[in-house]
C-alpha cells in the first residue's frame, strides 16, 4: 500500500527519507498502530528533554475532531524540582530539557512558515493525592492518559499571530481551566504566549505540551513526504535535540 495510512508509516516514511539519525518511538508500544508517534534526535528514552517531530492520528486528538494525521515539531515542559520525592527523575526539569531555551527564544524559535499552521498548548495538573503511586515513566504516562489534558489549538499564521481554531478542556482541572480561558484563548500572537507560558500557575506540578505542525489526511501518497520534509519538517532541524 503506498498511502501513509496512520502515524507509524507516515514517522518511518519521514525517517527514512530525511537522512537524519532519528529514532521512531511510540507513545503506546503495545498499539503501535493506534498511537502517537515521534521521531527522536536520540537513542535515550524517555525523551521528554528534547525536541522532536511528532505524528498522530488518534481519534479525538485533533482539532475539532478531525480525521488524518497531524504532523510537526513537538516540545514538553516537565514537572518541578519540589517533584522529585513523588516521582520518577526523568520527569524532573533540568538544564538539558530544551523547553526554557526554546521558550525564552520565542518568537524567534520558529522557522518561516510556509503556510498557517495548527499551535497546540496542552496542559495537565498533577494531582498530589496519586503523586505517590508514580514510581516509573510508565505509570506516569497511563496517569497523564487517565487524567486528561485541557488543550488549545490555534491557527498559526505565517506572521505569527494566532486565532482559536477549538478548545478541549478538562473540568477536573479547574485552575488549569481557569487560567487557559482567561489568559490563553484570548491571545493574539506568539509573543503573548510567550508570557503566558511563563506565569501559568502551578507551573512545578503541571506538565505542558506544545506542538506545531499541519494535518494531512491518512490515504495521502507516501509521495508527498519527499514535499512534507523539505518544505515543512527539515526547517525545524535546528530544535531536533537537547538544550545546549
């Protein structure tokens, strides 16, 4: 079949033509054709400090519901030092996570954009009551999945001013909630962002996502990689690792 068919085809697809060491790792092992899925700069996992592109085309995980693969470069900011008695090291924040430099570095971490593009900003809180059964990377993972983000998604412009495109918020976050209506939705621009990112409350227990990329749809030929890469993907080569 030469379609790219999921997000698995379309991650080998993009790994094999970039020429690049990129490592291709699952979000769910044990469903890989039904998960999110990223390219990796690195051999190491968990992989959470680095910048990476990623590739989903998980039922409800795109905006307004749609259906395809949402494809970009991805980033996370992790949990605070006050955490490191609850849970597993890897999730601690520390100088080799890229998530403060490319912040800091906003607006001018991203590339020139071709064409509008889709922001997403995904938070979930951690809650203190469960904090103590998070012993490995794996449980943290299945809590995260259990206690669902609250998530924006933008239009992304090639000026980078931004629009609200829909919104995914989980009522058993309610300060996560608060804050996203109040000071995230009503942004206009990166910039703004910027700001917002910095001073979300509770930041040492609250783990973000944020993610930028196009859809395209699943029973698109494997033809059109070769385009993906070099006019979308490639330009975010220089974010493709850890802080420095």
């Amino acid at each position: 079949m030469n379609t790219l068919k999921n997000s698995r085809t379309f991650a080998s697809a993009i790994k094999d033509f970039s020429g690049f060491d990129l490592t291709p790792r699952p979000w769910n092992r044990f469903e890989p054709d039904d998960t999110v899925w990223w390219l990796v700069p690195s051999t190491e996992w968990p992989a959470y400090k680095y910048g990476k592109l990623f590739f989903d085309s998980r039922p409800g995980k795109l905006p307004k519901d749609q259906s395809g693969i949402y494809y970009g470069f991805y980033i996370e900011k992790g949990l605070g030092t006050i955490m490191e008695k609850f849970c597993h090291h890897s999730l601690i924040m520390d100088r080799g996570w890229l998530w403060k430099e490319f912040i800091e570095k906003l607006p001018n971490s991203f590339p020139k954009l071709s064409k509008p593009s889709i922001l997403t900003v995904s938070a979930s809180y951690f809650p203190i009551e469960k904090a103590s059964f998070l012993e490995s990377p794996d449980g943290f993972l299945k809590q995260k999945e259990d206690f669902e983000a609250s998530k924006v998604f933008f239009k992304l412009n090639p000026n980078l001013t931004i629009t609200v495109l829909d919104e995914k918020f989980n009522p058993k976050n309610p300060t996560i909630v608060q804050y996203f209506k109040k000071n995230i939705v009503t942004l206009k621009s990166i910039s703004d962002l910027k700001m917002a990112l910095a001073n979300i409350p509770d930041k040492d227990w609250i783990w973000i996502d944020f993610y930028v990329g196009n859809i395209i749809s699943r029973n698109s030929n494997k033809g059109f990689v070769r385009q993906i890469w070099e006019r979308e993907l490639k330009n975010w080569i220089p974010w493709l690792r850890n802080a420095n």
